[in-house]
C-alpha cells in the first residue's frame, strides 16, 4: 500500500518516469503528485481515491508496495505500459 511520499518518489525513480506522467496515467492533476511527494517519510494527507489511483499507475508499470514494519517499495517486472 502506498503510504508516503518518499515511497511515491521512489517507485517513480525506480520505472524512470516524471510526476506529469504519473498525474496522467492515474488521472488526478500533477500538483496533486508534488503534494504527496512533499509529505516526504510522514503518511500521505489526501483523499484515499487519489491515492488509490496513484497506487494502481504505478502498479501497472511493475511496483509493488511494501510496508513490513517499514514503508518501500520494489520493481517487479513490468506487467503493462
């Protein structure tokens, strides 16, 4: 589950995409992406459909959200573009 903006910025870093692509892909504005990211290690402030959608962007290019006891995140394999 995503969970913290320095988890968002790091799935990002991993597939090597830009927050403009991100706001597209899950179909909220890019401001909304700097938001989250700017919340740095503490839990993401927003609405949960945001976040959500955010969650399953980034999911379909191949990250998997982990939280055991620390929020990360890790590349999986690419499952769709």
């Amino acid at each position: 589950m995503l969970t913290t903006g320095n988890q968002l910025k790091a799935a990002r870093a991993l597939v090597g995409i830009e927050q403009i692509e991100v706001a597209g892909a899950a179909g909220v504005h890019v401001n909304t992406i700097r938001a989250m990211e700017a919340s740095g290690g503490m839990p993401i402030a927003g609405r949960a459909q945001n976040v959500q959608a955010v969650q399953r962007a980034l999911e379909s290019r191949g990250i998997q959200f982990l939280n055991h006891g620390q929020p990360g995140v890790r590349l999986v394999g690419k499952k769709e573009a």
